[in-house]
C-alpha cells in the first residue's frame, strides 16, 4: 500500500512507530458530492459516473451493494481492480477471475486515476472512488459519504421506491452505531492486524470482542441494527462480517470466537447474505488472495489458504421476527 506524493508513486507501508505501534487510518481526500437539487456541480446523469473497487475491499464492498439496492447498476459502471495490492499498490491487470481492467480510460494502475484528478496530489490511493466523466475528476473516494450519495441522490434517474437506508427518524441511532462499529469492529480489525506492537494488538482486539458481544446481545432482541428496518449500519457491518472467519480471524489474529460461535451475529450474516442485492458483491476469491498476498509483514511467504469452507446459504433462522425491508 503506497501513497501518490505531490503526484509522484511511492511504495511505502504505513507508519506505526508515530503512534506507539498502532494503526492510524487516514483521512481520505475527495469529499465532493452529487446533488439532486443543483447545490454542487456534480448533478445525476445516467452514465456520467464511474465506480472504481476491490472486491476485496470491505469499503469499496459497501458501495456495491448500495448501487444494488439504490438499482443503479445501469447508471453507473464499474471497474474492478486485480486483488493483489503490491509495490505499484491497486492496478488493473485482468489476469485474475472477476477483474475488468479499467473500462473507461486504460489506466493500469488505480493511482493513475488519481493523478488525473490531481496531478500533484498526495496520499493515499484508495478505492472506492467515484469519478465523473464529464468533469474528468474523482468526486469522493470516502466510502461513508459513497453510500448516502448512492442511496439518497439518484433517486430521479431510478424512479425507485426502495426505503431510504438513512430514514431521519432513525438517524441519530444510525449515527451512534456506526461510530462505535467503525472504530471498533470495521477498523478494529485492521487495528489488530495491522499493530506493531503488543498492547496496541491488545487494545483493539479487546474493543473489537466487546463490540461483538454488543451486537450479539443487541440482534437476539430486534432484527436488524436499529429495529425492523434495513439501514446503512447494516451495509457497513455486514462487509467486515462476512469477511470474519475467512481472514480476519487467522490472517488480523481476530482469534477470541470466530463469527460462527456468535448465533445471532452468524444468523443476521447469513441472513444478508442471502439477499439479491448482497449475494452477487461477495467474491471470496479475491478476498482470501488480497489479504493473504498483499500484506507481506504478516504473511511473508504468502501463502493463501484454501479454507475455511463457510456455508452461507444454510438457514438463517430470522424469519421470526419482523422485518420491513425486502430482499431486493
């Protein structure tokens, strides 16, 4: 994982020695927005933007099923870069099942895009990243504001009557588990897997079990994470969920319980699994290659492991309580 430095590549890791051997994520750079009602210079337009993912990628993963459930799929392509984030970090080499290469420009590798955007930018490259074609400009590369955009700013071109994934009566609970679910279970994860020394590793695994028996305890009472009602706080814990026992357990060292040893939490995950919009987003083979390949601090030989076999289709056992959301 490198960074673009005043639009030059370079390949380094991230710097654990400033914060005591803690991973610290960084902000992401693109914060612009499309609006339906005119009050930014990106308005909705079939076809104008461009979708930018890893399938790997849990961030990246959210917005995809949010282009599912917003059925945008017609209005805004995608391309999907190789799994294996090396010294050149995300490219578009087509040799691996599921890749497309990039369907709009040729780049070979993701940092190109952001130097077109911003040829002296620094930071990160990192995806998801929307792009206007008509601006030749990345509009937001954060996947949060990613999801409300797809989900809230669209609306015009798909006619849809899908229920918002941020309803206002809901979201001052929505905001409240996201924040503790992003700090301590989305990048708790990576917290563990990526510590570079013993009481940071501790910390997070800590913070990140205790958020998991949160959730259990929290979907034995109520189907979803804020009642009845599908929300963006389940998009957002189900990408790191589902992901749970196929990496982050062996690979991020997540090894208190594995997600299967939680019933509900399994249940829930299964549950979303199932549904049309999420299936198809869900491509374990790219998932256990990026993460077994690319981090070479923690797994030098890289090695990828042909396991665990993890039966997602068996009976969720949710049924039995209410639900207002339909599998589309």
């Amino acid at each position: 994982m490198g960074r673009l430095v005043d639009g030059t590549w370079r390949d380094n890791w991230y710097d654990t020695e400033k914060s005591d051997g803690a991973f610290v994520r960084p902000e992401t750079a693109f914060r612009d927005w499309v609006r339906e009602d005119g009050s930014t210079d990106f308005a909705p337009a079939s076809g104008r933007y461009h979708l930018y993912v890893s399938f790997a990628c849990p961030w990246a993963h959210r917005a995809l099923i949010v282009r599912n459930l917003a059925k945008l799929t017609e209005h805004i392509g995608v391309s999907v870069v190789h799994p294996d984030m090396l010294a050149e970090g995300w490219t578009f080499e087509t040799d691996f099942e599921g890749t497309t290469g990039d369907q709009l420009d040729g780049n070979t590798r993701l940092y190109q895009v952001y130097q077109r955007a911003d040829p002296k930018f620094s930071g990160r490259v990192t995806v998801p990243v929307l792009w206007d074609r008509e601006g030749q400009t990345i509009v937001n590369n954060e996947s949060a504001e990613l999801l409300r955009m797809l989900d809230t700013e669209f609306r015009s071109l798909t006619k849809s009557d899908h229920p918002t994934l941020y309803p206002r009566a809901l979201r001052e609970e929505i905001d409240a588990i996201n924040e503790r679910v992003y700090h301590t279970v989305n990048n708790g994860v990576y917290k563990c897997g990526f510590a570079t020394k013993q009481a940071a590793y501790e910390n997070a695994f800590n913070e990140l079990f205790d958020s998991l028996d949160w959730l259990e305890d929290r979907l034995g009472r109520q189907r979803y994470l804020v009642g009845s009602q599908l929300t963006e706080a389940d998009v957002r814990l189900f990408t790191t969920l589902v992901r749970f026992d196929a990496v982050y357990y062996g690979h991020f060292k997540c090894n208190r319980r594995q997600l299967r040893d939680y019933p509900h939490l399994w249940g829930y995950t299964r549950e979303l699994f199932q549904m049309e919009a999420f299936r198809p987003t869900v491509h374990f083979s790219h998932i256990r290659r990026h993460y077994h390949y690319s981090h070479t601090s923690i797994n030098p030989h890289r090695i990828v492991p042909l396991g665990p076999d993890i039966d997602f289709d068996g009976p969720h056992g949710r049924d039995h309580r209410a639900s207002s959301t339909s599998s589309g």
